[in-house]
C-alpha cells in the first residue's frame, strides 16, 4: 500500500550528482547530522540527476535531489530547497577566479582579463538555460557575449591582443561550470585572439592544475565552504582573484507539489 512518509515513497534515496563535489561531501555531513541512517546518497552527474528530475517532474511522482544554484532547472521546473536549520549546508557563498602562481608575469594581459571577469547569477542563468534548450555551450556563450558587449567590454578594455598565445582552463562538467568557463573562453578567443584549451576534469584534478601549474586559470571555485578542503589544500600554490559571481546556495531541493519542506521532515 502506498505510505505517506517520503522516505517510503523514494525508498530512502536521494539523487546525488558527481562523487568529487563538494556538494556531495555536505550531503553526506548532512545524513551525519541529521541523523538520517536510513538513507542513501546516489552517485552520478549533473546530466544523470536532472534526467532523473525530469522523469519524475513528468510523472509528478516524489523525488529529492542535491541541487544548487545558478541552475537551469529552476527556470524550467517549479522547485524548492528544503530548510536546512542546522545549517550543514553553510550560508550563501561565491564563485571565485584562481590562477597560478606566475601567471601575473608571464601573462598580464590573461590575468587583467581573468582579474576583472565577474557577472550575475541572472547572466549565469541565461546561458545556462539556452543549452539547456539545445544550443551547444560555445554557441550559447557567442550569444550571451554578444548579447552583453557592454559588459564584456568592461572586461577587455585595453587588454592587449594575444596573438594566438596558448592558455589553459579547466572545469567540471556541472552545468553552471560548463556555462562559465565557455562564456569566459570565447571572450578568450573571439575578443583577445588567445587560443585556448578548456580541460574537463574531476573536482579535485581541477584544483592540482591550477595549483601545479598545468593550468592557468579556473572559475569555478565555490567559496568559502563548498570547495574549502581544496581551497586549504592548495591555498599557498595558488593566486585568488576573489569572486566572479556573488550569490550561489545549495541544498536539498524538491519539485513544489511534494509536501515536505525541512531536511527534518526527512525523520521518521
Ligand atoms: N556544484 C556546482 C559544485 C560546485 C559547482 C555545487 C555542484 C560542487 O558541489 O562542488
């Protein structure tokens, strides 16, 4: 027979994203926390997660995700974040830009660029949305580029040409990051004739590029208390140009119609 209790009805599991984020780790301090025994955080991705969102949102049957914000499935999927009044999950936080150590002398022009790279969640958002709709994340990022000269220009003014030099980025491939670091590399290319290389890559590989040197740059660095492990890890190896984007949270979130609102009401 069918139970009222949400943990019967999406047999104890939550539907997680990648093993290596930071997210993941709080979800998981969270079950801790909470004192949630029964139940199980699932591994997968970003794409797996929100395949397994849509299916359900479809059907209208219960489902608890770990999700995040700028994401395009608030845009496109009526959803919630259940309160969190212990507060595992940690205040609002920002996406920071990290270069490596060197970079400021072997290339000002990269570091001007990359130091005064920042935009909004709303800009983020919009990207986001359009790959979402089935635009590739380079088109996606032409079009917001274009879309948005006057702020891009406040990026590149006076920062000289690169003439085909080389620079690496890396990135994981969640959708916000994705959405990013194509914008930041098609300014990259298009607007300051860099050729660049952008690495898909695990959490914690991101972080060792940057802080080894392999990489130039990453804008994907959640802080202070999503990637904090990475961030103390690497702190002196690294440079932080501080936050590209103010205003990210992430919880447990479920579509409107399920009827729970508090990480609490998860207890039997
Ligand atoms: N996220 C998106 C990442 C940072 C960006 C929230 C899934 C993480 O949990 O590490």
């Amino acid at each position: 027979e069918q139970s009222d209790f949400i943990g019967d009805q999406v047999k104890y599991e939550i539907i997680g994203i990648d093993p290596g984020a930071g997210l993941m780790e709080a979800t998981e301090k969270v079950l801790k926390e909470y004192e949630l025994t029964d139940w199980k955080l699932i591994e997968g991705s970003d794409t797996a997660m929100t395949a397994s969102l849509e299916k359900a949102y479809k059907e209208k049957k219960p489902i608890i995700i770990t999700g995040w914000t700028p994401h395009w499935k608030f845009a496109k999927y009526d959803l919630k974040y259940l309160e969190d009044p212990k507060g595992v999950y940690g205040a609002d936080e920002e996406i920071h830009t990290i270069v490596r150590k060197g970079l400021k002398e072997d290339d000002p022009a990269a570091y001007e660029f990359l130091d005064r790279f920042e935009w909004t969640p709303a800009d983020m958002e919009k990207v986001m949305v359009d790959v979402y709709e089935g635009m590739k994340p380079e088109e996606a990022a032409a079009k917001w580029v274009e879309e948005n000269a006057d702020k891009v220009e406040a990026w590149i003014k006076d920062v000289p040409q690169a003439d085909g030099k080389k620079l690496k980025l890396a990135y994981v491939a969640w959708d916000s990051e994705i959405a990013s670091t194509n914008v930041v590399m098609h300014v990259l290319e298009s607007k300051l004739g860099y050729k660049v290389e952008g690495l898909q890559v695990e959490a914690a590989p991101m972080w060792v590029g940057v802080a080894n040197g392999d990489v130039d740059a990453i804008v994907a660095a959640w802080l202070p208390t999503t990637h904090q492990r990475h961030f103390e890890t690497h702190k002196d190896k690294i440079e932080d140009l501080g936050p590209n984007l103010i205003g990210t949270k992430l919880g447990l979130v479920v579509p409107s119609y399920v009827d729970i609102n508090s990480i609490e009401d998860l207890k039997k």
